[in-house]
C-alpha cells in the first residue's frame, strides 16, 4: 500500500459521518465520534433521545412507542432556578444513576474529554430544561461538578445546538459562581482540560464580569489584578489568562503584568450588551430566580460517611455544610 492510499485511508477513517440525534422536534447532528458511547450509536445515521427521561433507542419504532409510555415530566431533582420558561434542576448522581449515565453518554457525543460515565456517584448534575407547555421540560443542556468541591465549580458543560445563543452557556457559568458563594469560597475555577464550547462560555462570562468592573472604575489609573479578583470571584490566573487573549496585559520589568485598558474593545462591549437586552430570548442570571433550599438528605452510604476523616479543612466544611448530621460524628472521633 502506497504512502497516498494510507492517507487517504486514514483520513477517511476520521472523517466517518457522524451520527445526528433526533429528540422532540429538533434533529442535529453530534460533534464527535467518542469511544465511550455504544458502538451501535456510530454505526446509524440517527439516534433518537427522549427530551424528557433521555432514554436512547436507534429504532424509530422504539422511540415512537417509548413516547406514548413515558411518563417523566422534568428532570429527576429539585428546582433551583426558574425564569420564563428556563429551569434548571439539581440531580445527584447518587440518586438518579441511570439519568445520569443517560445525561453522560449524550455528552460524549459532543465533548471529547472529562466525561465520567461510571463514576456519576461523584458528581452533581445541574439539568436546564425548557417548558415548551405546561407542565412539560424538555431538555436543553448541563453542568456537572463534583461533590464538596466548590473552588472547583464546573466539570463538565454541554448546551445542545437548538437552544444557544439563548445565552444559556453564561447563565450556567453564572450559577457555578453562585455555587462558590454559598459555600464561601471567594474564588472558583473550573475543571481543567476545558473543552470547546465550555472555553467559549467562560471567556465570554469572564470578559463581561472583568468589563463591568473596568467600566467602573474608569477615573482611576492603577488597578490591581488581585482587587478584579475579588470583585468577581474570578480566579487571578482566568483573568490573566482573560485579558493575554483580548490583548490587553502586557509585562513589564520584574515581572509586573499591567492591564492595557482598550477603549475601544470597552465600546463595543457596551454596545453589545445593549443589543442584549433588547433581545427577549435571551436569558441573563437575576439572582432572585436561584432558590436554594436546605434539604435533610440521607446517604446510602452515611454511616460510613460519618466517620470519614477530611485532610483539607474547606472539604470538611463543605460536607458538614451539606451533611450537618455528621458534625456531632467527626467531633466524637
């Protein structure tokens, strides 16, 4: 075989159509052709995933009868935001396994990295559904994080292609902030590799917290990275790595970084944000839709949990926090 036909072989290989997904009234196609998801999924042209309960089929005829029997509304959790018509529910891992190793398999068709499928114990699923009717939620995207790491606030995140530029991406970002906050943690960061779209949400949150703070404080000439910091709770080395993008950082002698402030990247932000506002579909975080209530939750596993012992102090916190039954174990130990 000649050196041509390998390449041409090879990158046929990597160019295999990719399946697209039927859910409700949407049909797109996925993004990539992961190891992790079923082979029978690589090997259809369509995949059909119910938009309530996510539960997948390659048959048509399945997906049909599946629809007449299915009788999940909303995404197995509890409210925790609710604006018009976006929700976003929390569902432990621990307790909805088998929608979250659903919720995890569609992910792979759309990012090629840090997708847990058999771990999803770890995690906590951030579920944002749509009511397209009355009593109705249909699937729209995620966030995962794992459990009693709030400086770490997101994993994993997964807007399907029917609901962007709706700016669902910024509001989940939004909420991962807002994670920190209640577990007093004054910085948060998210997972590391991040992927595609999840650099893309970010970035754009990151630039509109920084460029909010800026256009506040437009008479003063110093400013410190660290001050930005804690006004955002945007981790030093996002908002550096932030602004090296837009090019507005430059190094001076003995390592001192200097923000260049761009009048006119600051116009045209300004300017989009008011196109912004005028758009109705598009859904910016108001805190006064993020409802959080305390809840006593019984692990499967508390007993054991109880006398676990904790290196770090914020996970500690974080757990008695989350689990204050356990306090009087950990003390008694």
């Amino acid at each position: 075989m000649t050196n041509d036909t390998s390449k041409l072989n090879s990158t046929s290989a990597n160019n295999k159509a990719r399946p697209w997904i039927q859910t409700g009234r949407f049909e797109f196609e996925t993004v990539c052709r992961s190891t992790l998801c079923p082979k029978e999924w690589l090997q259809v042209e369509k995949i059909h995933v119910c938009e309530c309960c996510l539960k997948t089929t390659i048959h048509e005829t399945s997906a049909r009868r599946h629809r007449t029997k299915c009788t999940q509304t909303h995404p197995p959790g509890c409210v925790i935001y609710s604006q018009n018509d976006v929700n976003i529910f929390e569902v432990l891992g621990w307790k909805a396994q088998t929608y979250c190793e659903d919720l995890c398999l569609l992910a792979t068709l759309f990012i090629e990295s840090k997708v847990e499928i058999k771990n999803v114990h770890r995690f906590r699923f951030y579920v944002l559904a749509v009511s397209h009717s009355e009593n109705q939620y249909h699937f729209a995207g995620f966030f995962s994080k794992l459990q009693f790491q709030e400086r770490l606030n997101l994993s994993c995140l997964l807007i399907l292609p029917p609901y962007r530029n709706r700016g669902f991406g910024s509001l989940m970002v939004h909420i991962s902030y807002a994670f920190s906050h209640l577990a007093n943690v004054h910085t948060g960061t998210p997972e590391r590799p991040l992927s595609t779209q999840g650099l893309l949400c970010y970035r754009k949150y990151w630039k509109s917290k920084i460029f909010d703070y800026l256009l506040t404080k437009t008479n003063e000439d110093q400013l410190a990275i660290n001050s930005i910091s804690k006004a955002t709770s945007i981790s030093t080395c996002d908002i550096i790595e932030t602004l090296a993008s837009l090019n507005m950082i430059r190094m001076l002698e003995k390592d001192r970084l200097i923000i260049y402030r761009s009048q006119e990247l600051l116009d045209e932000y300004v300017e989009k944000s008011r196109d912004a506002q005028v758009r109705p579909e598009v859904v910016t975080f108001d805190s006064k839709y993020f409802k959080i209530k305390s809840t006593s939750i019984t692990l499967p596993f508390e007993n054991k949990c109880k006398r676990l012992k904790f290196d770090d102090d914020e996970t500690a916190m974080t757990f008695l926090n989350y689990y204050p039954s356990s306090k009087t174990d950990q003390q008694s130990d």
